[in-house]
C-alpha cells in the first residue's frame, strides 16, 4: 500500500512493513487528477490535480486526530499495471474499513457563508457524489466518514446525517449510524443500494460491488455487461441468500440472474431467512444453465390450457425464495420479527419449461406466497414442506 506523508507530500510504500494510521479520501475525480506517475515527477509541488492533493494532506493535519498519512485513489495505485489496479481494487473495501476516517470532499457543496442553510442542504442532497458506483463503499465501508464542503470545511459525519442520507440513497439508517454492519444486509438489498447509482465504464458497476459482497473475482475490461453476470456467480459461489433472485425486470422471459443492477430497483426491503442447513442445497452453473435446487415450497400453476382444457401445471411451477418482504426499513433475517413476516408468505418467481431447461418468467413481478408457519427445528431452522425439486435454468446471454 502506498500512502502520502502529510508533512513532506512524499510517496511512501509499505508493501512489506505494517501499515501506519491512515486517512483516506473519497471524491469526485475531475478531469486532471493526479496520477501515480505525474505526482511523482512533480515531486508534490505542482502539475495536474496536485493542488487537491497538497490540500488534503493540510487539511489532514489540522483534523483531530492529526493524521500523518493519507491514501488517495488517484496517485497512490499504478493504474498502468493492471495486476496492482486488480488487486487494488479488490482489496479497497479493506482500506476504507481499516480507515482511521475517510473525509468525502464535495465539491459541489458550497461553503455557508456564500448561500443560506437551506440551499446548502439542498446542495448536499443534490450532491453528484450520492450517483457513482464507486462512492458507495466509501460511505459504508469506513468507520468514521466525515463530508468536507468545497473549501475544505467540515460539514457534518455520517452517523449525525444518517437519516438525510437515507432519504438521498435508500439505505437504511440502522446501515450508516453503526448499528448493522452493511454485510448484515440481504443480496435484494445491498444490490439495491447500488441500483440508481452509474459507473463510467459499464464493468465496473460490478468491480466497484466487489468489497461489499466480500468477493474477490479477475478484473476483464471489455467485459462490459458480462462483468455483473459473472459477478453473481461468484457471490452464489459463497452465499446461500436466495434473495439475490428476487429481482424484477422488463423481460417475459430470462433466467434466474438479474441482468443488471437497475433489476434491483424496489428491493431495498427484501429479508434473507434462515432456512435448514439441508434446504440450502448448493446452486451451481452447468451447460444447461444454473442448478437451482428448491428450497422452499414448489407448486403447479392453476392453468388450463384453453384449447384442451387440459391441466398445463407441469411446465408452469411457481416457487417460493429463501425470503420475504420487510415491514420494517432495514432489517434483517436476525430481526426479532423476522419470523412473523416470513410466516405471511415468502417471495416467489414463476418458472416455465422450455424444452429440456427451465427459464423465469413475468419477470416484472415477484409473488407472495401462502402463509408458511412450520414447526421449528431444535437448532432454531425450520422445517420445509411442499414438493421440492432441482430445475436447470437457462441463462440468456448478454
């Protein structure tokens, strides 16, 4: 890692000896930032984007703590090695957790003496810095985030404008205050946080996604949409919350991974369950799509098909997730009445038989199903019921 000494603006590197206390900086790149390669050259006294840098370390000082390093995105990777860049950027979520602070200059946000406090407040709601991709680890992942305005004056923390920032990204106050760690948080809702946010490049709506799902994946510039698809695979490598499928999307028909973020759109209130350990069977992706093992209730669809009037419930299965809709903004599976809501009815998708596979569709709406109160296990899992099956799901490419 590399950080920047706050007295003398040197590089310094700690690639091999502990690293020191640190402040971090999250910001709006503007189009001369300094890189690695020109800060070093100009010895920390003048170029592209050196300015903003100079002004940080001072800022950094007088800020208590004093800080004596900071690490800044743009001039402190190698972003012309594409090894460091990779591994950077799947080690950053750490960074900004092991933060001592991360101070996010706005620099769309006035200082109070030029406007009134209600055009200020605007400002801040209306901030640019809310929209990116990659500025949603950086208001998570820390510890301590404090705003700073366009002159390098402290506006506020993160835990005393939690409740505006709810309002302004849809994350729940119990997820910005420090009361739920953001990982605590079902897939539908992580996801969902990122849902309104944009990337410049379309991989990165992924990469940037990377630390908050605790994955670790190749970084393949190009890719382009790909990226997302291959990023859920990796989650369902390690995660058994089923509620990375309860998405929704303009599509009669797709398969069980979400095309892009934007599906996530309206499931900030979607709750993983704790389902028994044999109910969580493995999902897997085969050469017949995904492995989508059941682990709920599965049953036909009451269709008839109107030319026979035959029963058409074998190619048409509706089937419940591993997860339910929230009553209360931010909970989670622990939540004291988590047992309760999942008992009103779990989510379900629609699935239908084309050929050999099985594809979603009306991927528009998610399902509730009936009431699903069951006996309790001594381990504190529930019981299933209803018919449980293991459907190969084609995954339409991109």
């Amino acid at each position: 890692m590399r950080l920047i000494n706050t007295t003398s603006h040197k590089l310094e590197e700690f690639f091999d000896r502990p690293v020191p206390p640190y402040a971090i900086l999250s910001h709006r790149w503007q189009v001369c930032e300094a890189t690695l390669q020109n800060y070093r050259s100009s010895q920390g006294e003048d170029g592209p984007g050196i300015g903003k840098v100079i002004n940080f370390c001072k800022f950094a000082k007088t800020q208590s703590p004093s800080h004596r390093y900071v690490w800044i995105d743009t001039c402190c990777i190698n972003k012309q090695n594409s090894m460091e860049l990779m591994e950077a950027i799947n080690s950053m979520y750490t960074w900004y957790e092991n933060a001592q602070t991360c101070f996010v200059y706005l620099r769309d946000l006035p200082p109070k003496e030029e406007v009134h406090k209600k055009e200020r407040r605007d400002a801040f709601c209306n901030s640019e810095w809310f929209h990116r991709g990659w500025t949603l680890q950086e208001l998570l992942a820390p510890s301590r985030v404090i705003f700073c305005d366009r002159d390098w004056k402290v506006y506020d923390s993160r835990v005393q404008l939690a409740k505006q920032i709810e309002g302004i990204t849809g994350i729940a106050k119990p997820f910005l205050d420090g009361t739920y760690q953001p990982r605590r948080a079902s897939v539908a809702m992580r996801m969902s946080w990122a849902s309104k946010r944009y990337t410049t490049k379309p991989e990165d709506k992924a990469y940037c996604l990377l630390g908050l799902f605790d994955v670790n994946m190749p970084l393949l510039y190009g890719e382009q949409k790909r990226a997302f698809m291959r990023f859920q695979e990796e989650i369902l490598k390690h995660s058994d919350d089923e509620s990375i499928f309860a998405w929704t999307a303009n599509y009669t028909q797709w398969g069980m991974l979400a095309p892009s973020p934007e599906a996530f759109q309206g499931s900030e209130d979607i709750v993983n369950f704790k389902l028994a350990p044999e109910q969580r069977m493995p999902f897997q992706m085969t050469n017949k799509g995904l492995r989508f093992p059941s682990a709920s209730d599965t049953y036909a669809k009451d269709n008839v098909d109107p030319s026979t009037g035959e029963p058409m419930g074998y190619d048409d299965h509706v089937v419940e997730l591993g997860c339910f809709f929230g009553r209360i903004k931010g909970m989670t599976g622990q939540h004291s009445d988590a047992l309760e809501m999942w008992e009103d009815g779990p989510i379900t998708i629609r699935l239908k038989r084309i050929g050999p596979t099985w594809q979603r569709v009306e991927c528009d709406n998610l399902g509730q199903g009936q009431n699903s109160a069951r006996r309790v296990r001594r381990n504190g899992s529930y019981f299933g019921r209803g018919v449980q099956r293991i459907y190969f799901i084609e995954q339409p490419l991109l």
